[in-house]
C-alpha cells in the first residue's frame, strides 16, 4: 500500500468511499474544491486502487484540522485509516503545526475510539453540528516538538509531492 497525493481522476473513487462510508457526504464538487483551495489530500492506494483518503488544512499558522477521512469497507481494520492520519501530523509537523482538532458524531463510537487511540483527546461538544442535528465531539492533538531523523525524512517524501 502507498499513501500519496490526491490526483483529478481519484476523484470518482473517493466520491465512492465518501458516499458509502457518511449519512451527509460531501458531493463530488466540494471534495474538489476543498481541494482547490490548497488543502492537504491524500489517498491509500492498495494494487492500483483508491482504498481510503484523508483530507486536512491549517488553520492558522499553528492550528490544523482533519477535515475527513474514510476508508473503503472491505479495506477497514488494517491500520490505512492509522497510516493516513501519521502521514498527516507528519506535514504538520513539518510544517511546525502543533495543535490538530476534528469533528467526530457523538455517536461515532468507532471513529472516537480511533482516533483516542491515536493520541486524540475530547475536548469539548458542539450542540447539533451536523444537519441531522447530531452533536460533535470536539476532539485535539498537541504534537510535540522533536528533531525528525533522517530516515523518517526519506520516508515522507514518497508521501507528498512538493
């Protein structure tokens, strides 16, 4: 499996991990313009096939923000969700963005449970967030300063495009 960037043609794909994974997906022309507007995109692509993406942005010059994630259903519970929000706090880091919040349904007791394992703390609640009036559990990451290997470098680069 890779990680690498979103490219045009993945956009079908991704629209159909999007619809099958979210009661309230994002349509195809937001998922491009979110895009277009220079946020971070990145796909997991297993034998030539778009199987998960996550998508992210800074906020403000220290503040990101996971905007989505999803990943393919056959392909759930194999560590790609993992692999993708790593490859992402690695940007940040390299970007020397230290506080990351998300968004998560109250009731996403999966997706929490995930991203608790990552490192991610509840922080707070946002009353009827979404437009089925289901509250988010506001959740963050303070990512720590460190001086990234050489190694780790290398490995970063066959994630991204500069």
């Amino acid at each position: 499996m890779i990680i690498r960037e979103f490219k045009r043609p993945d956009v079908k794909r991704v629209l159909e991990i999007e619809l099958t994974s979210f009661d309230d997906p994002y349509p195809a022309n937001v998922l491009v313009d979110i895009y277009n507007l220079g946020a971070g995109f990145l796909v997991a692509q297993q034998d030539n096939m778009v199987v998960g993406y996550i998508i992210f942005w800074i906020r403000f010059e220290d503040d990101g923000h996971i905007i989505s994630i999803a990943i393919d259903k056959k392909y759930r519970r194999k560590k790609i969700g993992t692999q993708l929000v790593e490859t992402a706090l690695e940007i940040f880091k390299k970007y020397n963005v230290k506080n990351i919040r998300l968004e998560v349904r109250k009731g996403n007791r999966y997706a929490r449970k995930f991203y608790q394992n990552i490192g991610f703390i509840e922080k707070t609640h946002a009353t009827q967030y979404y437009e089925d009036g289901e509250d988010a559990v506001i959740m963050g990451k303070v990512l720590e300063d460190f001086e990234e290997p050489t190694v780790q470098r290398k490995s970063l680069k066959k994630h991204e495009k500069t």
